[in-house]
C-alpha cells in the first residue's frame, strides 16, 4: 500500500512540483511559463515508472504504454507552444504534429480494430488536439484556481470510471495524473494571479485521453465505447471556464458551476460502467479481491 | 490396450502450425475436453488460489525410433481463463493482467527434449505469456500410451512447474498476488481414429 502511494502519489508529486518551482518562484517571467508542460509530463512519467516499477520501451510490450512517450512529447510540444516569442505559426505546427502523432501511436494494432483503425486515428488526434485548445482557451479567461480544481476534479471522477470500468490499472494511473495536478492547484493557490495550469494545457489533454482511448480499446468488460470517450473529454469542459470568465462568471461561484459541467460526463460514463457491471451475471462472493 | 512404454514415452505436442509433413501419422492431437492448464497463486498472503483456462489446443507425436521428430507445442487461449468469478475472469482478462485483446494466445514450444530419470521427459523451449518470450525447463510425466476404445489411441502426459509472473511483464497488484504462478498442466491426446 504505501508502495504504491509512494510511487504513484509522492514521486510524481515531488517531480512535478520542482520542475514547478521556477514558474512559482518567477511569475512574471515569460520563458518560466515553459516549464509548466514539463512538470506535468515528468511528473505524470515518474508516476508510471513508480506504479510499474519499470520503464516502458520503445516500441512498448504492451501497446497502451506508449502513453507515457506521448506524455513526454505532449510536454516537449508544450513547452515550444509557452515560450515567448515563437511564431504562432510554428506554435500551430507543433500542436498539429503532436496531436497527429497522438492519433497515431493510442490506437492498437488489434486485429479486430483493422476495419476501424484509420477512422479511430483521426477521432483521436482531432480529440487531443480540440481538448487541448479549450483548455488553453479556458485558461486565458477563468480564474487559475477554478480551473485547476475543476480539472483536478476531472482527473478524481476519471480514475474513479476507469476502476469503475474493471481497470484499475488505468485508474492507477489517473490518480498519479490526479497527484500532478494537486501540485499545480497548490501552486496556482500560492500565486493566485498565475495562470498555471494553460501552458501545460496540451499535457493534460493527452494524459486523460491516454488513460481513457486505451481503457476502451484493451475493453473486455463489455463498457459502452461512448462512456470512455465522454471520460477522457470531460476536460474540454474547460472551454465552459472560459465562457464563464468571458461572462464575468469568476472565482469560487464559476468554479463551481464548471465542476459541475465538468463532472456531468464523468457521471455519465461512471453510470454506463456500472450498468454494464451490473449486466454480468451476479457472484455469490461479495468482493474477489 | 497397449503396453505403457517404461522408458519414457516420447511425446510431442506439435500445434498446427508445424509442417505436416513432421507430424504424420504418429501425431497426437490435443484433446482438450480432457487436458487441463490449472494455475496456483498466493492470494493476500492468506492462501492459494486456483483458475484454469478451459480452451487448449496443440497435437503432440509420440516417437522413441525417431527422437528427432520430438517437439513439444501447446496453445492455450486467454481470454478462457476461469477463476470461478465472473468479475474476476473479466477482470484477469482486462490490460491489468493476461490483456487478452492484445495478446489472445499462452504457447509453449520445445526446443529441445530428452529422456529424464524414472521415465520422465525433460522438454526445454520457449514460453510465450502476455506477449514476452523465455526458455524455460519442465520435467513431463508421461502417461498412455492406450487404446481409445472408440478407435485410435491416446496418451498424454503432466508437468507441473512454476514461474514469475513478473518475467512476463505481469507485476499488477505485486502486494495482493504472490509473484510465482505454479502451473499444473495435463495433456491427453489422441491419434488416428
């Protein structure tokens, strides 16, 4: 138990929060931005190593850990995206080219996906790439500390479907994602004026559609396809923060109603595992583990 | 009936894919109606647990003239994985454990085999389990060769060996599941008909 806290609560956490360290502690430099996507893709690598106990190779063993690379890479895009001074242009390419490649790499080579493999690529890369852009969308208009909480919710009700959706490794690893955010919610909480969580923006889409595309493709309990793509999107949400803010709707009264809007989905999807749980047949045993 | 051989029945689980021409007349397919795989792992510290998978697959050659047509090659698929829940066998079957989607199929394929003591069989080769491949050792218990009364013979044989599930890139839940799986496997085949 406390190995796994260890690994995939406090690893993850003391990774994201000091690659962190130089944004809080220089606000209002703009380079210091850059660090934010960083800090949530090492933070969110770390995690995995921690729960695994074990890197993931290129090509991976098991398809769904190319997640971690594409973490990493997301963090490499975010951080050209937040420097100053890059051409918006380049900011677009770089963005494009990580969401195509997301697209490409989330989605297994299982001979049963063959007829609907292309379609899947373009879904996904298109999702990453829309969810992303809300976020950051939503950032520059909502307050930081709603924001992140709001997300930080997400990430909760996300790991909560994906053990709702029997697996717990995927809801394993939601929670080390979960752990990354707190550190930003802290951070945005220490610096109230610091928009934290916008550059890391494009990380936070791939992780939770990481985590939630290869629950729905290694699926064997039967859960609605819907359900997964509603989980791994709620953060698009995130744009609703940005109408809110837009509207003058902030602080904790905002906060509040985007969590609700954020979380809608998640509860949908936590209801549909559930019904799909409750069609399997019923065990004499209350509990098998 | 025929005589059980004492010197050790050579036996060869071959599966579909070896040449046909390897397998001719001496081979024996898998029955698996009456084979089983059966596993064992520490649950919580508390006590062994037991599953089996009820699809298993394979043909195996007897041969004491020819050793060099003994190969050993078994197919069991994942995804019939039974621990007696069915929320467990969904969850055994999920990215968690045997990820059966992205690797439907458990084999063993000797590599090489030799006459044991007491008319055992020691068979080495590779065994491929959620997608990573080792060489390991077992030792076989033959049993038959006997008349089918139904026409054709059968023969079959047991091994019992364990492994670690951490080998094969199955550590999930290291602090609830014990690390090493013994695996119970019995085999009955039948040729000719």
């Amino acid at each position: 138990m406390w190995n796994m806290v260890l690994g995939g609560v406090v690893l993850p956490a003391a990774v994201t929060a000091l690659i962190l360290l130089p944004m809080v502690c220089a606000p209002r430099m703009a380079a210091a931005r850059a660090v934010a996507p960083l800090a949530l893709g090492a933070g969110f690598a770390a995690g995995f190593f921690g729960c695994l106990r074990k890197w993931a190779a290129i090509p991976p063993v098991e398809h769904w850990q190319w997640m971690v690379w594409l973490a990493l890479l997301a963090a490499l895009a975010g951080v050209v995206m937040a420097l100053p001074r890059v051409p918006s242009v380049v900011r677009w390419m770089v963005g494009i080219g990580a969401a195509g490649v997301f697209g490409w790499l989330i989605v297994p080579g299982f001979a049963d996906l063959a007829d609907v493999r292309g379609r899947w690529r373009i879904t996904a890369g298109v999702l990453v790439l829309v969810v992303g852009l809300l976020l950051k969308w939503s950032a520059e208009r909502a307050g930081p500390r709603g924001l992140t909480l709001v997300q930080l919710l997400g990430a909760f009700g996300l790991a909560g479907f994906l053990v709702a959706a029997n697996t717990a490794r995927f809801g394993q690893l939601a929670g080390v994602y979960a752990a990354c955010l707190g550190v930003f919610l802290l951070a945005a909480l220490w610096r109230p004026g610091l928009r934290v969580l916008g550059p890391a923006g494009p990380v936070a889409a791939t992780i939770s559609l990481s985590l939630a595309l290869s629950a729905m493709f290694y699926d064997t309990s039967g859960v609605p396809q819907v359900a997964y793509v509603l989980a791994g999107a709620a953060p698009a949400l995130a744009g609703i923060g940005g109408f809110l803010g837009a509207i003058r709707i902030k602080g904790w009264r905002g906060a509040l109603v985007h969590a609700v809007l954020v979380l809608a989905p998640i509860g949908v999807a936590v209801a549909l595992a559930l019904r799909a749980e409750s069609s399997t047949p019923a065990s004499d045993y209350e509990s098998y583990y | 009936m025929m005589k059980r051989s004492t010197t050790g029945v050579w036996m060869v689980l071959a599966c579909g894919v070896l040449a046909p021409a390897a397998l001719a007349a001496d081979a024996y397919k898998v029955d698996g109606g009456h084979s089983n795989v059966i596993f064992r792992i520490k649950h919580l510290n508390a006590a062994w647990f037991y599953g089996r998978f009820n699809e298993i697959s394979g043909t195996f050659l007897v041969d004491d003239a020819d050793a060099s047509k003994n190969v050993i090659d078994i197919e069991v698929k994942a995804e019939s994985v039974d621990a007696k829940m069915d929320k467990l066998n969904e969850h055994l079957k999920s990215a968690d454990f045997f990820s059966v989607r992205e690797f439907p199929t458990i084999s063993f394929k000797s590599t090489a085999i030799s006459k044991g003591e007491e008319g055992k069989i020691k068979a080495t080769g590779n065994l491929t389990l959620h997608g990573v491949t080792k060489e390991i050792g077992v030792e076989l218990e033959p049993t038959g060769p006997v008349s089918d009364p139904r026409g054709g013979q059968r023969a079959g044989f047991e091994a019992i060996f364990t492994i670690k599930r951490s080998d094969y890139g199955m550590n999930f839940m290291p602090e609830q599941l014990g690390d090493e799986v013994r695996l119970i496997v019995s085999i009955e085949g039948k040729r000719g008909a």
